[in-house]
C-alpha cells in the first residue's frame, strides 16, 4: 500500500525527491539558537575511515583497557581536537557509556564478523530505582530523582560532536514489567551531539530504542544512520535523521504479546521539527504513522 500525503503530514512527489539529498538534508550545523543556523555541509556519506586503533579494548584483558568507558576516559583526558579510534574486541560488555560533550571526535569500533559479535549492554529503565543524590552516569542529568527515568536510561548516551560508531550492537536488555509503572520505557542509545554517523550498528531495547534530541531545544543536532537495524518499538527525535538501508524489525519482550506498531515520535520542542528521512519503500514497509505524535514528515519518493 502507497503511503499518501496530506496537508499537515506532506511527502514530495518523485520529481521532487532528487533535489532531498543526504549532503542537503544533513547541510545546516548546529549553531546556538535555532533560528542562526550555519550550512558547513557536513555529509556522513564517505563512510567510516580504516585507522590504527589508539585505545584498544578486551574484556579478557590482553590490552590496557577492559571496559569501553575506561577506553573513552582516556580519550577525552587526552584532549585535543584530533579524532581518536576505539577498537572493542569482539565479547559483550554490560555497562553504561557515556560520551561527555567535552570528547574529542571519537569512533568506536567493534571488531568481530558480525554485527552483534560486539555488544554493550545494559538494563536501566524509566523504573529503574537508584539512590537520590547521585546521578545513574556521568551523562545523566537525575541526581535528585530516585528512579532512573527514561531521558537517562540509555545504555549508550553521546552528547559530544562528531561521534562515529560502526559494526556495533547496543542493547538495553530491560525485562517489561521488572519493576512496577505505568512507563516502561528502556532506551538503548541516546544521542545529544551533532553530525553523529552510525554504520552497520544494530540498536535494541524494549521501548523508546532509539533517541535523537539536542539538550538544548534551541539547538539543531544531526545523525546519519546507514546499513542499521533498529530493533524498536518507538524512535524519539526531534533533530534530522536520515536512515539509509536500515531495517526496522519490531521488537518485543515480553512472550505473547500482540504485534507492536512502530511509532517515529516527534519530541515537542519549542519551534522544532521531526525531519526523518529514509527509501520510501522501507518506511512502507515498517512505520503506521499517528497523527497526534508526529510533527513533520518527510518520505524521500
């Protein structure tokens, strides 16, 4: 079945598609307030670079590091602006990642065949409970509250600029009904800084998987999503995201329950607007669209 526009939740005609390209759909930078936008042209679309990793990670302990935070600490002690590579030995990792705003352009890489043969893990959730008084991670901002909450739930959270991951598996493994609310939200990564490139990643959670959104409303942040899986039952932005050649399984966690829709959510910040963009074929195929969650839409024809 076609998927058809209207007035209020537009999708360009064909002849229209050529001109919404990636390098234009990704162009404006985050420049302070949202009306002072700056094009720099930044386009994600060359790939990750082959490198020589400067940390190196094994949770076996063959290298210096054993976790992939103790990896990104010293990155970011290190300073400067040079982009510094991560490699993560192929195993799974249960903790929580927290890449400050302060990091220098960082790419973190799994090593292995397959996709999921790296996985940092975890299993924070909206209920999750934790003492007042101490923030769940570096990255959270929930000191004063005595549950986790689901801004701060990610297992992976990126608030620095110009983050690379590829062939990586991020997982928030929340069992639903762990511990008692309403909210069960668990999500898997978090992403908070701008032009973000994820390739061959695949993110899984139980629900609001994957979350797109500046901390600042009056900021534009970017991320690029190629070659993915998503393994969600929601997908919360509010900044540009493109998602090329991805896959959009839905994911459920709890035996028996009733096939889930996917829902792209609009968060709703002052004067933004939810721009994904993806082949029109694949969004067919995945997405049942709500009219009182989404903000803009945009399906490239």
């Amino acid at each position: 079945m076609a998927l058809t526009g209207t007035a209020t939740r537009q999708q360009i005609i064909s002849s229209e598609a050529s001109t919404y390209t990636i390098a234009k759909a990704l162009a404006r930078a985050k420049a302070g307030p949202i009306n002072a936008l700056v094009t720099d042209n930044g386009s994600p679309t060359a790939g990750v670079a082959l490198f020589t990793a400067d940390y190196a990670v094994a949770a076996d302990g063959p290298t210096r590091y054993r976790s992939v935070q103790s990896a990104i600490d010293a990155a970011v002690a290190a300073g400067g602006n040079t982009r510094r590579y991560i490699s993560i030995k192929a195993g799974t990792y249960t903790e929580l990642i927290c890449v400050p705003s302060n990091a220098p352009p960082l790419t973190l890489s799994g090593l292995g065949t397959n996709t999921g043969d790296t996985i940092i893990r975890f299993n924070n959730a909206n209920p999750t409970p934790k003492p007042a008084g101490t923030a769940s991670h570096p990255c959270a901002s929930n000191a004063s509250a005595t549950t986790v909450c689901t801004s701060n739930s990610a297992t992976v959270t990126v608030r620095a600029a110009n983050f690379e991951a590829p062939h990586l598996r991020v997982d928030n493994d929340y069992v639903e009904g762990t511990y008692t609310d309403n909210n069960q939200s668990a999500v898997a990564l978090a992403v908070r800084g701008d032009k973000a490139n994820f390739q061959d990643v695949l993110v899984s959670s139980n629900q609001d998987t994957l979350v797109i959104s500046a901390s600042s409303a009056s900021d534009v942040i970017r991320a690029y999503f190629k070659s993915s899986t998503m393994e969600a039952m929601s997908i919360s932005s509010s900044a540009p995201v493109r998602f090329r050649w991805c896959h959009h399984p839905l994911h459920r966690s709890t035996p028996g329950q009733q096939p889930r829709r996917l829902y792209f959510c609009g968060q709703h910040a002052p004067r933004q607007q939810l721009r994904v963009s993806g082949d029109q074929r694949q969004l067919q195929r995945c997405l049942r669209l709500s009219r009182q969650q989404y903000l803009s839409w945009t399906c490239l024809g």
